[in-house]
C-alpha cells in the first residue's frame, strides 16, 4: 500500500481523507481525537497533538509514507512541512513557511515586494502607537486562522481590548494591526508545482461584516469580468512568487475594486482554503479535482489541471448557520439544489453565539443554475 499521511481529522479534513482513499492511498491520520471524524474511512487514526512533530515523525517514519498532505489549516500545514521535510518528501522551502503562516511576516515580505497591502504594525503589550495609520483599523493575531480574535476598531476607545483579545489567543502573543481596506472581499484559489501557478477560481465572501468579519459564506464563480480575472491573476501570481510558494495548493484573500482596478492582498495561505472552497466550491463549480492535485504535489506526481470531474454547475455556494432562521432558510431550499449539508443537533436550538468560523455550527453546499438565486440565500 501507498502510505499517505494526513494531518488533521476536522469535518474540513474529511473530503481530502475520503479523496486519497478513492486513489487508492492507505490514510494514516494524526490529529486530536475530539473533533475527529470519519475513523471508520482511516486506514489508521493515531490520537495525537498535530503540533507535536517529534512524536509524529517517529511514528512516520517506520510507514515509508510517500507524501504528507493537509487541507484547510495553516497549524496543520505547520506540522506537514516539517515532516516532509525531514522526510525528504516535497515540500515548499522554510522561508515559505514562515511567511505564509504568520500575517506580520507576510505583510513585510509583500512589502518588500512593492505588492499593494494595508499599512501595518506589530505588538505583544496592550498599548500601541499607530503613527500616520488612519481608523478604523483591524486587529487580529498574526498566527492564528478561522476568523479567530478580528476586530474593526472605529477608534482609540476600542484599540486597546482588540489587541488584548488577538494578542490573547496568538500562539505567539502578538497582534497585528492594520488599516482596513474598503471593497469587497474574495479570495484565490490557486495550485502550484515549480513555481508554476494556476489560477482555478475566484471566490466571492460573505461575512458579518463589522467588527468580527466571521465569513457566513461563499461564492463560484465570483461574477468578475475577464479583464478584472487577468488584473487579479498577474497580482496574486506575483505575491505567491514573493511568499516563495512554489508547490501546492493557496488560498489568497483580497479585496478588489472594480472602479480603480486595485488588488489589495489582505493575507494568502499555502494551502487550500477552508470552508469547502477548495474540495467542494472549486469542484463542483469547474470540474477541476484540486484535492487530487493538492496529493499529486504531496507525492511528486506531475498535477493534472484539466476539468475531469462531473457534475458542474453554474453556480455554488456554501451557506453556514449563526441562527435559528439560517435553519430555516437551509430547510427551505429544494432537495435538488443542495450538495451537502450538516447542521448541529443542539437541545432547543439554544445556539451560542458565534464567535468565530469554529463556533458556527452547520452549513449548506449549494448550486444553482442562476447567480441571483445564490445571492438570495447568501444575502439572508
């Protein structure tokens, strides 16, 4: 058996374990317990912190893996660079890894790069100088994903509790803080092999908006014209060149223009996005079989970007739940429309609030034949 590992079992795991074992892989998966799902379509499931890279690359080690794959997750990308990398298995360079998986480092990098981004700064106390910045800004930590601790901030009264709650649940106790860009909001979806970059689709996002920006959902194709495409593809092809990502899947998030043709790079994973963009929403709306490609990287297989995959639809969405009427909207929709869906079986539907992309608890995949009608779900 080919041995592929997998780092992380997270409902957002799942589509790439099932993936690799329709290719014929025997998943060994390492990922924390709680949370976990789908161990009955493991070849083997090891109960394991992700972050403890030691105790995973001596268990690895003895399986002769042929590749080392995540999806959705920089903490997890975190652990598959290391591993691959001790194991002599592809993988993108340290440099890459650094500034891919911590906001202030890539801010520099594309900085340095004369790529367009928000003016910035970094602290680890609670008190900052914002200098010639102008509110509001947004705050978040500069290592953590997910929505998790983002704030807008209208003005000096807010800035300090925002960088206490980013700095808080940093890994490294920092925050970045940030001028916040106006426009609508997408993201890239890109796959890459030997500094080789192909642009699979654009995503259009969905949130709460102010202050917390929690996404509520997404959007392909995005809607944009050929020439906005071909403006956004030349920018973000240059920024995964100044991150060095010259080997899989990213997700780069940015803010566009359409007025002034601007392209403001907001932060770019290398790996694929989360929230089913890259296995469901790229899928189902190209017939391109990225979670295919993104193993295909993993193993050194040469990527196959063509559209193989069937069914395609004119457009896709996922819809996540934040309250009782999102059920019902959900419940709502045709049978016919939805591609997935799981919502959260809470007593009395008493929801706690959300308070990041973690906490929301269900969601829809959907497609429809007109973008009118996408947007009237995503809209609600």
């Amino acid at each position: 058996m080919k041995n592929l590992v997998i780092i992380g079992a997270s409902e957002l795991q799942l589509p790439l374990i099932e993936r690799a074992n329709d290719l014929g892989y025997s998943t060994h998966v390492f990922a924390w317990r709680d949370g976990a799902v789908g161990l009955d379509k493991m070849a083997r499931f090891y109960d394991i912190d992700i972050k403890d890279v030691d105790k995973i690359y001596n268990i690895v080690k003895g399986l002769n893996p042929v590749g080392v794959c995540t999806i959705a997750s920089d903490l997890a990308n975190i652990t598959v660079h290391k591993l691959a990398s001790r194991l002599n298995l592809p993988h993108n360079s340290e440099h890459c890894l650094k500034v891919s998986t911590n906001k202030y480092a890539m801010r520099k990098e594309l900085y340095n790069h004369k790529i367009l981004c928000p003016k910035f700064l970094i602290t680890d106390t609670d008190e900052i100088d914002i200098q010639n910045m102008n509110f509001p800004i947004i705050v978040k930590p500069t290592d953590r994903s997910g929505s998790r601790a983002i704030t807008k901030v209208k003005d000096s009264s807010e800035l300090k509790g925002a960088i206490i709650r980013a700095r808080d649940i940093s890994f490294e106790k920092k925050a970045i803080v940030e001028e916040y860009i106006e426009g609508d909001e997408y993201s890239a979806e890109c796959i890459s092999q030997n500094g080789v970059h192909y642009l699979l689709n654009i995503t259009k996002k969905f949130t709460t908006g102010s202050p917390h920006f929690i996404e509520t959902g997404h959007l392909e194709p995005a809607g944009l014209s050929d020439e906005d495409i071909g403006k956004i593809r030349d920018t973000i092809f240059k920024a995964l060149d100044a991150l060095d990502i010259k080997l899989g899947a990213s997700h780069s998030e940015f803010k566009y223009s359409r007025e002034d043709k601007i392209v403001h790079i907001i932060e770019i994973g290398s790996r694929m996005g989360g929230d089913f963009i890259g296995s469901s929403l790229v899928r189902f709306s190209t017939g391109y079989d990225y979670l295919k490609m993104v193993i295909d990287c993993a193993v050194g297989n040469d990527i196959l970007v063509e559209k193989t995959l069937s069914p395609v639809y004119p457009y896709v969405c996922v819809k996540y739940c934040f309250d009782y009427n999102d059920i019902k909207l959900i419940q709502s929709i045709d049978s016919k429309n939805i591609i997935d869906k799981h919502i959260s079986k809470l007593k009395n539907y008493e929801f706690k609030n959300v308070l990041d992309s973690s906490t929301r608890f269900g969601y829809a995949i959907m497609h429809f034949d007109k973008k009118e009608e996408a947007l009237e779900v995503l809209n609600k």
